[in-house]
C-alpha cells in the first residue's frame, strides 16, 4: 500500500467500549468505537479524513478551503476549524434546510455558531441550488483565484479517494485494538459514503472478513454502493490497495425514519434512553438512525450483523445542540 502524507488532527487512537447493559440484554458483544472522541472541537469522522484531504491542501500552497454541506454540518466545522489552525481561510458552502429559507438561524447555535467563531466565509443555497453544490464551489475557486488565492475544494464530506484513506487507516486501528475478540461487523452511519468505503477497503487491507455495515441517513442503497464502489475503485488504483470487493460492503436504507435531519418521535425516545441507559450520547441526524439499524437487526437475529459488532460513533454533538427544540418536550421526564 503506498500511503500518502498526513497531518496529525485528531486525537487518536479513539478507545473501544463495551455497551455492557445492551448486550447483557441482547445475547451478544456490542461494542463501540469512540471516534466522537477525536477532539473537542474537531470532534467526530470527518477529522480522520482531514489529515490526509489538509495535507494535500498544504502541500499544494492552498491558502483557502472550500467544501460544503447541510447548515448544521459537523463536517464544514471540522473543516473550518482544522482550516484555521493551519493558518488557512475556511469558506463553506450551506443547504439551508427549509423551502426558499436563505438564512441563517438566529441566533446561531451548534455548528453554525462554531463556523462563525471560526470566521468562516459562508455562501448560503436553497435545496435545490444544493444540488449543483460541485459546480457552486469552482465557481467559489474561480473568484478566489481571480483574487491571487489558491484554493483548495474538498467534496461533501471529504467524501474521496484520498478522504477515505482516513477510515483505511482507522479500521486497520480498529482491528488491532479488537485482536482478541474480532468484530463480525462494523456498523456506521452513512451520509456521503467515503467513511463507508474507507472502512470496507481497511477491513479487507487488515485481513479482517467483518462487512462494513453503512446505514443510509439520506439516499438509497444503490446511491451509496454506487458511491463506495467508485471511491473505493480510485483509492485502490491511487494507494495500490487490495481490490475492493462488493460484499465486505453492505448499504440499509430502511432506518431513515422520517429523512434526512428529521427526526421521528421513536427516534428521539431512543436518544434519550440510550444516554440514561448507557451513558452514551448520540444525535439526531447521523448516529441514532444507524443506532436504531443496529439494535433492530440484532433483535432479529440478522446474520449479517454477527454476535461482536461494533459501531463506529462519528460524532455530532454540536449538530444536536441545535435541536434543542425537538428535544425539549422529552427532559425531565426521568428514567423511560
């Protein structure tokens, strides 16, 4: 494998810890990888794929970034504030998320709040302006460039072949810290694809036949074996990996609830019995859809999911601080 140059963000390795209550009750060992736990304000996946996608930026004499994503994106502030510590400007493309809406909530809470601190450049779209959000950002860099800057653009998510080197690497860090009691599976939320993809190519890489499991917070099944084909193609091709192969990647598309930042009713009551139950935090957006995947192929005894799975948790705290809103009408109401 050739491996390209990194930067040191994140704070890893990230620690593996059993949710020993759940799998008392379900009969089986889940365990959970710590990645929310990367920083602090650059805590959550995305941070690993930064190493590799920044080191390129530096190394190519960027003096801004550009990338993009839903208004409350962990992955824009990730960006933003890695950015920024390497002394470079962080301009970030924002979905609005209602209608024709083009502002930003006020006053500013979670991500966005941690964007503006970061001073970040912030070009606002509608969902559908989103949708031509490639073609927004070189525009983006078309103007910097006019201006004597070099820009940098990093696609949704750091969702590439270099981006995923991240999560290469991370699951190789994974297989060595569950040498003892290999995982059958490896379970993550999937919004852009490249974590997916990462995870599948290191599992394989490390010798580990555990499938990566990605669970769809938007899009579809083929969407996203689409994208982790292709972005697992480029980085075999780039990084000389081990061919990438379909069936150490599985897509479920069944647990999006009410879509994309929508949250069911269910889903927030699952929130919070799992912080009481489990001291675990998850949000809204990402972690407790693939949260609620899990558990509900485990009571079904889906052979897939195997007796040690392990979730990836990818963070989003901030991104729930923002929906404090829907969640209001669930505190104080004590234990479930």
């Amino acid at each position: 494998m050739t491996r390209p140059k990194k930067l040191k963000i994140a704070q890893t390795p990230t620690p593996i810890v059993e949710a020993s209550r759940l799998s008392q009750e379900l009969g089986i060992l889940l365990r959970v990888k710590r990645d929310d736990l990367t920083g602090s304000h650059l805590s959550g996946n995305k941070v690993r794929k930064l190493e590799y996608l920044l080191a390129e930026a530096v190394t190519l004499g960027a003096t801004h970034v550009i990338t993009c994503g839903g208004v409350q994106s962990n992955h824009c502030r990730a960006t933003a504030w890695a950015a920024r510590g390497l002394g470079l400007e962080p301009v970030l493309l924002l979905r609005t998320p209602l209608g024709e809406r083009t502002d930003l909530p006020q006053p500013p809470t979670g991500n966005v709040l941690l964007d503006l601190l970061a001073g970040a450049t912030i070009h606002l779209c509608t969902p559908d302006g989103y949708r031509e959000r490639d073609a927004r950002m070189a525009e983006l860099a078309d103007e910097l460039r006019s201006q004597g800057a070099v820009p940098y653009v990093i696609p949704e998510g750091g969702s590439n072949a270099l981006g995923a080197m991240g999560y290469v690497e991370a699951a190789r860090e994974l297989v060595e810290q569950t040498r003892e009691r290999p995982p059958t599976s490896v379970i993550v939320a999937t919004g852009s694809g490249g974590t997916l993809a990462g995870l599948a190519l290191g599992l394989r890489e490390a010798g580990c036949p555990a499938p990566a499991i990605g669970m769809a917070v938007c899009d579809d099944q083929v969407t996203f074996e689409t994208i982790a084909a292709r972005i697992s193609d480029e980085a075999q091709e780039r990084f000389d990996l081990k061919p990438y192969e379909p069936d150490g990647c599985v897509v479920i598309d069944r647990y999006q609830g009410r879509g994309y930042a929508l949250s069911t009713h269910e889903e927030l009551e699952l929130l919070k019995s799992t912080a009481l139950r489990d001291g675990l935090i998850l949000d809204p957006v990402y972690t407790i859809k693939a949260w609620n995947g899990l558990l509900d192929l485990a009571r079904s005894g889906d052979p897939r999911l195997g007796d040690r799975p392990v979730f990836i948790h990818t963070g989003g705290l901030f991104g729930m601080m923002a929906a404090s809103q829907q969640l209001a009408p669930l505190l104080g109401q004590g234990a479930p």
